[in-house]
C-alpha cells in the first residue's frame, strides 16, 4: 500500500510545479519589476519638483533638508526589519502590505499642506519602500531555484531599476509641465491600485523557517542602529562638520546599537539573522563588492552633474541627457548579465566590471574646462557598462550563497550595503573633492580673503561671491574657482579609480565558476482554475 501512494503522489507532486512555475513564474518577474520600478522612481522623482515645492510649502533649510532625505533614511532603516519579517509572515504578505501603505503616503504626500505633513508622508513612502525592496528580491530568490534561470531574472530586474533611476527626473519634469508638483507623487497611486490585485492573484507566498519567536527587540535594536549611522553618514555627505554633536552622537549610539544587535543574534538559537551566511566568503565578499562599487561611484555622479552644469554651463535638461548613456549601458549589462555570469564566473565577472569601472574613471580624468562630448560619451558608455556589470555579479553571488530560508535576510543586507555604500561615498568623495577644491581658491589677486573663503565652500557659491564682487576681481574669480572644481574632480576620479582596483582584489575571493546544481524546491506559483479543480477531484 505504501508503495502504491508513493507512487500515485510522486507524479502529482511534479505535475505541480510544471504548471505553475512555466510561463508564470516570468509573469511574476514582470510584477516585481513593476514593485521596483515604482521605488526607484520615486527615489529621484522629486528632485526636480524641489523648486515647485519650496515656492508653495515654503520650507525652511532643515525641512527642505528632511523633505528629501527622510525617504531614503527610513526605508534604508528599515530593510533588515521588514526582510526578516517577511521571511517569517509571508513575503508576499509583506509585499502587499508595502504596496498597500505606498499608495496611501503617496496620496498624503501630494496633498500635504505643509513641509511638516510632507515630511511625514516621505517618511511613510520609506517604510512602504522598505516593505517593497527586500520583499521583491527574495521572491525572486523563491520564485527562481535554478542558479541560471534567477541569473536572467536578476539582470532583468536590475536593468528595470536603472530605467526607474533614469527615468524619475524625466517623468518628474513632463508632470510639473502639465499639472502641480502633487502629481509627482499621486502617478503612484493607479500604479498601485493595479499593482494590489495582479500581486494578490499572481504572486506565490514563500517564507524561511518559522522555527522560533521572531526577535522583536532584536528587529527594533537594527533599525535604530542603522537610523543612527545613515543619519550620521547623510549629514558628513551634506558638508556637515564631522565634529558636530547630531553628527558624532548618533553615529556613536547606532554603531553601539548594531555591535549590540550582533552580539544578540549570535546568542540567541534562531537568530533575526544567520550571521553564519558571512562566514561563506562569496556571501561576505559579495556584500563588500556591493559597498565599495557604491562608495566609489556614487559620489562621483553627484560631482559630475555639478560639473556639467556649472562648469561646462549646461541646463538640467542638457545634464540629464548627457547621464542617459550612462542608464543605457547600465541597461544592457543587466540584460547581459546572466550570460555573462555563465561564461566567465562570479569571480571574473565581477574584477572585469570593477576594472572596467576604473578605466572609465581615469578616461574621464580628460575633462577639462571645455566641453568634448565624444570623451563624455565614451566614459558614460563604460562606466554604466562595468558598474552594473560588478553590481549584477555581487548581487547574484550573495542571493545564491543565502540559504533559501533566509531569502529576505539577505535581500535587506544587500539593500542595506547599497545604501550605506552610496551615503558613506558621497560622504568620502565629497571631502575629497573639497579638500583638493578650497586651497586653489586662497590667494586669488584682488579677491577679499573672506570672500575667498565662502567661495571655498561650494563652486556654486563661489559663483554667486564673483557675481558680488563684479569686475576683474570676480571675473578672476569666477576662472579660479572653475580650475580649482576641475582639478578637484580630477583627484576625486583618481581617488574613484583607486578605490574600484581595491574592488576588483576583493573580487578574487569570489567562486571561479556558477555553480549550478541548486536543489531548492521550487514554490507553487497560482494555479489556473482548470488545473486546480482537477488536482481537487483527483
């Protein structure tokens, strides 16, 4: 008898998967791609309606400072929180909830009446966001479970969050055109009204092991940490004084919290995270990979869109057209990443995209005071090329050296890198390119000393000191202050390029070849009905 039920269910049990997992697992890629789409656009989106907003809400400098930066601060707070949860409730659960509380902050944030209620709102749009981002990632990671197929799925779903980069100014200014700068966040909302019942019909549910309490304490212990040193790290990128209590205080109390979180975890029988997964070299490598990429470069595109618009004189539409090869080629290498990934390896893969990242680098240290659009070309060309490149092979090593368990986990820990990376590179490259700027700017002939020194801050200031001053003192001026930007974006590159070779030596710890023979069950997607009622009456 037991030979007979074995038998009459095995076949069952595979009739299962080549139903729901053909065609419709690539329908659920097309799903999450639109959840990151709809965070990625709404992560540069209001940086062009700033102006609108400032002239309406009338903010003052630290709430026009939190109107911007209160986004990315809570969802980056919150990944580590909300991918574990999601691991032990439901992904999928998690994931609509987010989509859920996204559509509603939206709809607040484009009616907000004042900079405080905006704030609050942004601040809602980050938790949402949080929700999304490691929720997507690890139903990918479920969804998937051949190495190869989720490589594909990957550089898809990478190539989609360069187009939401790409294209949020874009979509930004064509809505400030035609409507008020509320519609920046209210084109979220039919998006999402769409996006809840398609996510609810199509996407399966996945969770890791539930063995356990969830550590409730332990979720609140990482949040706060991680608030605490993103807050810190966002202030130093905004040219705060690195000795300035709001600065040092929290940078000290969240490292504290995370040294605390660690300790926690690695007492505790079923941990919020398996802090084992950084003992496997591919994973903790991965994740380093993730953080100097960002550390390098981010900073870098802030300082060459200043340069394109105050040296080279270009207009924002100009700049952003300009930048555009940079999303293409970005594009193109997550598409071909997968491929990529089978032929050379992990470890290959991602040394080629740090060193060709650096290469692109030092061509653009050619940029001078004049504008060569072919040199630009060409350094954007490679430098989207080769930043994807090492970011499609990091991510994809670290998502495959995860247990399946701890799918969300691990999606929060990559998310989490990517934004430190950025924020501590803003931070870095920012006083790099300060300190080789301001010195160029003190012995300028006719120039006052304290006009000097407030020129020394930024080139837009200085610009704004030379137009005061007038005259041969502020042409004089105006011409230091364009070398001195353009010899400090010239050591920043270096810095950049040296940093991205450090990179490609972390690479080498990297598994030499993709390892294929993954044997995680599949998930069942959503059956058709059809299917469904013939399986019930078998």
């Amino acid at each position: 008898m037991s030979g007979t039920t074995r038998a009459a269910v095995r076949p069952r049990r595979r009739a299962v998967p080549r139903a729901g997992t053909g065609a419709n697992r690539w329908v659920v890629l097309v799903v999450l791609c639109v959840s990151l789409l709809l965070v990625a656009l709404d992560a540069t989106v209001l940086h062009v309606a700033m102006p609108a907003v400032t002239e309406d809400l009338k903010p003052g400098a630290i709430e026009l400072l939190w109107i911007v930066d209160v986004y990315p601060l809570v969802c980056a707070s919150l990944l580590i929180l909300f991918g574990t949860l999601g691991d032990r409730v439901g992904r999928r659960r998690v994931l609509l909830l987010g989509y859920t509380l996204f559509g509603i902050a939206s709809a607040a944030a484009a009616l907000a009446p004042s900079a405080a209620g905006l704030i609050g709102a942004r601040a809602l749009l980050g938790v949402g966001g949080a929700m999304i981002m490691p929720a997507t990632l690890s139903i990918l990671r479920a969804v998937f479970p051949d190495r190869r197929e989720r490589a594909l799925a990957i550089g898809i779903w990478s190539a989609v969050a360069a187009v939401g980069a790409a294209v949020g100014p874009l979509l930004g200014g064509f809505l400030l055109e035609h409507f008020c700068w509320g519609s920046v966040f209210l084109v979220n909302i039919p998006l999402m009204l769409v996006s809840l019942p398609v996510g609810r019909l199509l996407l399966p549910e996945s969770r890791g092991e539930r063995d356990g309490p969830w550590d409730v304490l332990g979720a609140l212990m990482a949040a706060a940490g991680l608030f605490g040193v993103v807050f810190a790290v966002k202030r130093l990128g905004g040219g705060e004084p690195a000795g300035s209590p709001l600065t040092v205080v929290p940078l000290v109390l969240g490292a504290l919290l995370l040294v605390l979180f660690v300790r926690r975890q690695r007492r505790r029988a079923f941990p919020l995270v398996d802090l084992r997964m950084f003992a496997r070299p591919a994973f903790c490598t991965a994740v380093g990979c993730i953080v100097l990429a960002m550390l390098a470069l981010v900073g870098l595109e802030l300082i060459a869109a200043q340069y394109l618009q105050l040296v080279l004189g270009l207009s924002p539409l100009q700049t952003g057209l300009r930048l555009l090869p940079l999303t293409l080629a970005a594009m193109a290498a997550g598409l071909a990443g997968a491929r990529l990934l089978r032929r050379f390896g992990p470890r290959r893969m991602v040394c080629f995209g740090f060193c060709l990242t650096a290469a692109a680098v030092l061509t653009l240290t050619s940029m001078g005071g004049t504008d060569n659009a072919g040199l630009l070309l060409f350094g954007f060309l490679l430098l989207g090329f080769g930043l994807e490149t090492t970011l499609f092979g990091a991510y994809e090593s670290m998502l495959s050296e995860a247990p399946a368990a701890q799918a969300g986990g691990a999606a929060a820990i990559g998310e989490t890198s990517y934004q430190l990376g950025a924020g501590i590179g803003i931070a870095l490259l920012g006083s790099v390119m300060n300190a080789a700027y301001a010195p160029g700017l003190a012995g300028v002939p006719g120039v006052p000393a304290a006009a000097s020194a407030s020129a020394g801050r930024s080139l837009g200031e200085a610009y704004e000191v030379a137009g005061r001053l007038g005259g041969p003192a502020g042409t004089a001026l105006r011409r230091a202050a364009r070398d001195s930007y353009v010899h400090g974006l010239h050591v920043t590159l270096l810095v950049s390029a040296g940093l991205l070779l450090l990179g490609a030596v972390m690479a080498l710890r990297l598994p030499r070849a993709m390892q294929c023979e993954d044997v995680a069950a599949p998930v069942d997607l959503p059956a058709p009905r059809e299917a469904e009622r013939s399986r019930v009456s078998a």
